[in-house]
C-alpha cells in the first residue's frame, strides 16, 4: 500500500505526521510504521529548528515525528522499533561535491594518500608492483605531493621508473597534475618532440627532458591510454564506496564530474535495488573543438538536468576553467605572490569559448556547473552566466560555481542576482590551508571558502557543502569542524571571522544541501512526506566540545527507511 502524506499536524499527543483516517486506526497492523526511532534527541532541521524524541517510517518515508510514547502507539505486529538510547538524530547527510567512486578504489589503484615522504610513495608503488605481472597498468589513486610530501614536490618519471621498469606507470593527483614513467610516455607516443598541448603542458628539466608530470590538458594523451576496468570491476567499486560513504552518515552525493560509462554502471545499481546512496550525476563530457558537436553531446536524446529519480538522477552538466589554489593554478586577478613572469594561473579555455559552452548548455535545459576557484576565473564564469541569462533565463535553473574558493563579496553579489549557488569545500582548508597560504601568502589563506560572506551575502540555501572526495577527507563531522573552527590539524586558523555556527554547517549538509539538485521538497529534513534519510550519531554534535565535533561518527544510517549501516 502506498500512503498518501499531508502536510504535517500537530496533536495533542505530540504527534507530528501525515493525517490517518478512522479506518486506517482501527487497522494497526495493515498501515503501521515499517520503522519507529524511540528515546532520541531528532533534529528535524524544519524551518522551526524543531527537535523531539522520536520518527516513525514507512514505505520509505518519513511518516511521523513526536514522543516516543506517541510514535510508540502506531507500531503494528512488524514495525521494527530502535530505542536510540538519547542519542541524536540528524537528517541524511548530502554531500554536494565528491568524486564517490573513488573510495571503491582500494583493490585496483596504488595508494598513495598516507606518504609523507618521497621514498615512503615510491616505497608503496613498489609493493604494488610487486603483486601485478610485468606490462600491466599501474594507476595510482588521488594524493596531493605538494601538501603531503615532506619534499614538497611530485615524483619524476625517473623516481618511478626506479621502482617499476618494466610497468606503464600513471599517478593520478588531486586532479589538474599526473605523473607518469617512461614507459607510459612512451605507450602514448609522447617524446622530447610532442609540442605542449592547448591549456596544458608536459613539463620539461632544463635540458628539455621530461620530468613524467602532466599539467591540466596534457593528463588526457595518458589517461585515455589506461585499460578500462570491467563492468563487474566497476559494479564492484561502486557498492563498495556507497558503504562507505553511508558509513559516514551520507544517504545523497553530487558525483562531481561523471562518465558517461560511471552513468551506466549506476543506473545498474538502482535497476538491481542495490543502491544505498542517492546520487546526481555532474555529468562530464570532454568539450569537442567543435561546437557543433558540443551542441550534439547537449541535444542528445532528449533528456536534460533533473532526468532521473530519487536514487538518480542528471544534476548538470561539468565544464572545467581554471585549476586549483593547492596546486598554483587558480586564474587570480593578482599576480602570484613569487611570479617573475606576470603569472596569474592557468584557464583550460578562453573565457569567449566558455560563454559559448554554458551557452549551448542553457539552450537544451541543461543546468551547468563551472569548476572554478580564482576569482579572475569566477568573474569569467559569471561573465558567462550572465551571457547565457540573456539568452534564456536561468534564474530558476541554480547554475553552479564549484570551489570558488577565493569568491569575493561582490562577486556574491553578482551570482546571487542571477540565483548561481555555490558548492564549496572546506576541508580544503584541513590540511592544504599552508600549501594555500605558500602559494597564495597569507591574506589570501584567510579569505579562502569564506563561508560566512557567502551565507550573509547570498542567504544559506544558495549553498551546499561538500569535500571534494578524495582530493579531501570525506568525513562530514571533520568539514563541519573545519566551518565551525576554521582550524587545520595543527590548531591554526585561518579566517576566524569567516567561522559559522554548527547549526549552519549542519544545514549546509542537508536542509540547504538538498536544493543542489531541487530535492528540497522530497530530503534534507525529517518531516513526514519526505524521504526516510536518517542518520544515528556517536555524540551530541550540538554539545561536545567544538574539538570533538570531528570525532563524530555514524552509529546507524538509514536510506529510504532501510538500515544500510550500522556501527
């Protein structure tokens, strides 16, 4: 049976849910609750900031929230009751930027995320090496050598090839840098010869030999090199990193730049009921030179942002621009502070061709979301929103600037006018803030993901929070304690005045979140009629201490009223 839910009532016996009839009370057992949580501390995250005791759960949904007795009262013959024991109740979670995928990884890439120095890297290709047969790929997982290693640098081509001769060897980052050895270079047909690739380059020693690292544009000669895993590989992966994400407390992600292939192995997931993570596909294409294909990419078959359903669905299309504040490649409106050659960042594209991809974009519904950081390249980026407004409206559409790490408040302004939301990251600022400030100087450090700003300037639900898994951490409580605090490991912060209150940071995980991909009618929030996204904590992240916020942890997680993790 399917029930129809109203708008929520309260009663006399603290009940807040959707209206049962007369006929429905006198059947208990036909119309109970698949699921009651009892004796708990829930933070509905309504508009009124309710707390209460207890949420009742059937078909999926949220059916009721009130007392525990009262919630008690509905439980049939089946219903399934968890005494919580006064532990506190939030929403799902929703990460609206991650690179999911990427936590299914641990059988099939080298990881690298725990060196911490260049001998410890080559130390863990070797032992990778070691199990693979000789001429097999060897791909390593997302790390960030700038910030990690104590060397400060990225491998060579030589280093690598000194721990795997006889293997092609490609070292994914963060994103916007590779390596790779000489023999992959020379799988590719890359040599002293190739000429740098438009928007990026194969960087070269003062002898003009290659250094095996690949900047922005010239990654793709390798990357379209390495053998695609197979479909049960890609199965596999992908129920792997939703447990982990759901052991998080995360129920929803934006996928932050997806393949068309990622798309399908996804959408097998929900077809067999296996999904556990509801997810909005950033969907990715490689722009062609040719705008006439660009434009056939767009037209398609028909379908544009918001195709889908609850467990999946298109949230837009991902167009890159500029590169990183962690890795010196963000377009900045300032020289950079060590430049001696008037060095400003780097664009993959002009802003002309950038206008004329949202362009075509708008034109078939297609909502667009611009990974951009420096705010040379914010002003390009909305520059080219507003380009597209004029052509067909896109106030209601909430076009995204992913990152805009480094937005300025005018620059808020200006995307607030138009209704862009932003999608940041604070853990950036977890343990790169001095890679931040080595690049950017300090000033800029302390400006970067000014949350704050942007909450006062474009109002909190034209935002959503998220890591940027696993260029980051993808522990929620550990980005929250970062917006509540503005600290790094160490204990510095870094723009205090920036800082947010917890109740904030949590919405930007859920109430706030969920408009990323217009579900805010349909999760973000435990009120009757919405989706049963829940999530069981360790502590109480409105009292312990604000150093211990990120020491939270998922003790249950609920998606769509089913248990799928439990400590």
């Amino acid at each position: 049976m399917v029930r129809k839910l109203t708008a929520c009532a309260i009663v006399a016996t603290g009940m807040c849910f959707a209206g049962v009839t007369n006929a429905e009370a006198q059947q208990p057992d036909f119309n109970a609750p698949d699921l009651i949580l009892v004796n708990g501390k829930v933070l509905t995250l309504d508009e009124r900031s309710t707390v209460t005791e207890a949420v009742a759960v059937a078909d999926g949904k949220i059916l009721a929230t009130g007392t525990s007795a009262s919630m008690r009262l509905l439980a049939g013959a089946r219903t399934r009751v968890i005494d919580v024991s006064g532990k506190t109740v939030i929403p799902g979670l929703i990460d609206t930027h991650a690179h999911f995928k990427a936590a299914g990884l641990g059988d099939y890439v080298v990881s690298l995320g725990r060196a911490r120095t260049v001998a410890e890297a080559l130390e863990a290709i070797k032992s990778f090496v070691a199990k693979r047969k000789p001429g097999e790929w060897i791909v390593g997982g997302a790390w960030h050598p700038p910030s990690q290693l104590a060397e400060k640098r990225y491998l060579t081509r030589q280093e690598i090839d000194s721990v795997a001769p006889n293997n092609p060897v490609y070292l994914r980052t963060v994103g916007h840098f590779s390596m790779a050895n000489t023999m992959a270079l020379q799988l590719v047909g890359v040599d002293k010869s190739t000429a740098d690739p438009s928007g990026g380059k194969f960087e070269r020693d003062a002898a003009g030999d290659f250094t095996g690292l690949l900047v922005e544009s010239a990654i793709d000669r390798v990357e379209k090199a390495v053998p695609p895993w197979t479909e049960a590989d890609e199965i596999r992966q992908f129920t792997i990193a939703q447990g982990v994400l759901n052991s998080f407390g995360i129920t929803s992600a934006v996928e932050g730049a997806t393949e068309a292939r990622d798309i399908r192995t996804l959408q097998k997931l929900v077809a067999s009921g296996k999904a556990t993570l509801r997810t909005g596909v950033m969907f990715r294409p490689e722009p062609p030179a040719d705008l006439t294909a660009w434009e056939a990419i767009m037209a398609g078959n028909g379908a544009s942002s918001g195709f889908g359903n609850d467990w999946l669905k298109f949230a837009g299309i991902k167009i890159f621009y500029d590169g990183g504040m962690t890795l010196k490649t963000a377009l900045m409106r300032d020289v950079y502070p060590d430049s001696h050659d008037n060095y400003h960042g780097i664009a993959q594209q002009t802003p002309e061709r950038l206008k004329q991809l949202v362009s075509i974009c708008n034109r078939y519904d297609w909502r667009v979301g611009v990974h951009v950081v420096g705010d040379l390249g914010i002003d390009h980026v909305l520059d080219a929103f507003e380009s597209a407004d004029k052509e067909k409206s896109i106030r209601d559409r909430r076009f995204v600037l992913i990152h805009a790490s480094l937005i300025r408040p005018e620059q808020m302004e200006r995307a607030q006018r138009i209704g862009v939301r932003i999608d940041f990251q604070n853990a950036f600022m977890w343990d790169k803030a001095a890679t931040v400030e080595r690049f950017l100087g300090r000033a800029t450090a302390d400006r970067a993901v000014p949350t704050r700003t942007m909450i006062e300037k474009m109002g909190i639900d034209s935002l959503g929070a998220g890591t940027d898994f696993p260029v980051n951490p993808i522990n929620p409580f550990l980005n929250m304690y970062v917006m509540v605090t503005r600290k790094d490991p160490n204990g510095n912060a870094y723009g205090a005045a920036e800082a947010i209150t917890r109740e904030q940071a949590l919405r930007l995980y859920s109430s706030a979140a969920s408009r990323s991909t217009f579900d805010e009618a349909r999760k973000g929030t435990i009120e009757p009629g919405k989706l049963a996204d829940i999530v069981v904590l360790s502590a109480d992240y409105t009292a312990v201490p604000e150093d211990q916020i990120k020491d939270i942890k998922a003790d249950l997680t609920i998606a769509g009223g089913k248990v799928v993790f439990q400590r």
